[in-house]
C-alpha cells in the first residue's frame, strides 16, 4: 500500500469505527499518520485522555498540534507543556485549548499572561489574550489590558476578551477602543460596549 492510500486508509477508519486500524496508526514512522489516527479516534469516540497526553510529546509538531487542539475539550489534560512548546503553531493551538477549556491551573493561567505579555511573535500574543478573554480569571485582565495598546489585530482581540469584566480600567480601555485608528478595534468596542452596559434588572 503506497502513502497516499495508507493515509486514506487512517481517514476511513474514523468514519467506519475501525479502532484497530486507528490505534494502528498511533505507532506509525508518519507523522501525518499520527495525527489523522488521533483524528480517526477521535471521530468515533474512542480517543482517550492517554492517547491525547501521550501525542502532546511526539516528535513531530503536526501531531502535537492536533493533540492540542483535541486537548480543548478534555480538561482533565493540562496543555502547559505545549504552551512552553518550540514551535509557535502547537503554542497557538494550545492557547486556544486553553480558552476552550475555560478552568484551567494556576501554571497555565500564568504561562498565558506571560506569553500575552512578552511573546516575540504577535500571533501568540493575541491568541494568548483570546484565552484569557475566555477564561475570565480577573489574574488575566493587565495582561487583557495590555493587548488593547498592542497590534491592530491584537488590540481588537484584546477588547473582545474585556467582555467578562468590569472596573475603572476597562471602561478606559473601551473608551480608547472607541476612538483607535483602526476601523476593526472601533468596531469591536462599538459591539462589546452595549453588552457591557447592559443592566439585567432593567431588561
């Protein structure tokens, strides 16, 4: 059986049930086999929290990521090793988890405030914010507030990511949103600002 049709192969497993082929796949020398088993497992429910903790210390990167990514609906699965990862897209992708998993330990809250804060590459940065933005602890919001003086892309995730909280310094930094030069940080304030305002005893 050539690549292409073994990958395929992995592909049609997790739409037919085919464990035995799936767990095949785990072991195989192909990263791109790794990660479409993890897919294939995943798809017919029988990926377990050791599959996915054993995936996030692959060799290859592609297969971290995906371990990542499917570690966002497992909060039982710390992603802190992937948010110290060498490559940029498995810390991405893991920041994202982070959010989606919305409680996570103190390590990891603390792991994205520092990337929000002092990572190099800007994508971090804002995906970092997004997560705090997600996961609402107050310990994330100078990191939130931080963002919304960063990049265009990043101040417009940065004033997202005020929406769970309130006080001085985000009424602030709304009211700065509210008048940027960038047309999508504007528009971003203009659509969080009546749903900060918003009072539930009046509704």
């Amino acid at each position: 059986m050539n690549a292409e049709n073994h990958l395929r192969q992995l592909v049609i497993a997790g739409h037919e049930g085919s464990e035995q082929t799936a767990r095949a796949g785990l072991g195989d020398v192909d990263p791109a086999a790794r990660q479409l088993a993890l897919g294939a497992l995943h798809r017919m429910g029988k990926l377990t929290d050791t599959d996915v903790r054993a995936a996030l210390t692959d060799a290859a990167a592609v297969v971290r990521r995906r371990a990542a990514s499917l570690a966002a609906t497992r909060p039982a699965i710390s992603v802190l090793a992937a948010l110290h990862d060498e490559e940029a897209t498995v810390v991405e992708t893991a920041a994202w988890a982070a959010g989606e998993q919305e409680t996570v330990s103190d390590d990891v809250l603390a792991r994205l405030v520092d990337l929000a804060l002092t990572a190099t590459d800007p994508l971090l940065r804002e995906a970092a914010v997004a997560a705090l933005g997600a996961i609402g602890d107050e310990r994330g919001l100078p990191a939130i507030l931080a963002g919304c003086a960063d990049k265009p892309n990043i101040r417009r995730r940065a004033v997202l990511a005020l929406a769970p909280f309130s006080g001085a310094a985000v009424d602030a930094a709304l009211a700065a949103a509210l008048i940027d030069r960038d047309w999508q940080v504007r528009q971003a304030a203009e659509d969080l600002l009546p749903h900060m305002t918003d009072d539930p005893e009046n509704s």
